[in-house]
C-alpha cells in the first residue's frame, strides 16, 4: 500500500467554533514535524464555519496510527465530547491518479 490519505470532518457544538478551531490548529505545528507525515492541513467550511477538516497524507499506516498514540493528539480527542456536538467523521483514501508535478 501507498500513502495512505485520512480527512476527519468535524463540527462544532454552538459556541465552541473558535476554540475547536484553535485546537485543530494547534496540532498543525507537532504533526507536521512526525517523522511518517508528509501532509498535514486544517479547513474551515465555507459552506458552514461551524465545520472544520482535517486533511492528512501519511507514508504508511503505522506511521498515522503513532501519531493518534501522541500524547497532543489524546489530549485532544479527550476534548472532543465538550468541543462538538456529533462524533468525527474520519474516511481514509488511497490515491489512484498519477501525481503530477506543476
């Protein structure tokens, strides 16, 4: 298997859009700096800003599944139930297109 692609949508309780959103930014700096990360960004919804994304590409499963064991990470998902109102929603893909360079 290739990279290895996960995008984790989630949505704020009322009240909590700023601070899920500075959570999810906060954990742009340490992931990006795991040795198995190669992609690591944040989105707002503009379609509804209650509605945040995390969008990551890794070079293998095992490298993502460390990275979710980081203690930043935990302490984040320990957050999740005050932050917003449903569950992530978390898809992985695997890329079947040719990458090409521009």
């Amino acid at each position: 298997m290739g990279m290895l692609t996960k995008v984790a949508f989630f949505t704020a309780r009322p009240g909590q859009r700023d601070a899920l959103g500075q959570r999810l930014l906060a954990l742009v700096g340490p992931t990006r700096q795991e040795p198995g990360c190669v992609r690591y960004d944040i989105y707002q919804s503009s379609d509804s800003a209650d509605v945040w994304c995390a969008y990551e590409d890794w070079r293998s499963t095992t490298d993502f599944d460390g990275h979710m064991q980081t203690p930043y990470v935990q302490a984040f998902m320990n957050e999740l139930d005050a932050l917003c109102c449903e569950a992530p929603e978390i898809r992985t893909f695997e890329r079947r297109s040719e990458t090409i360079e521009r």
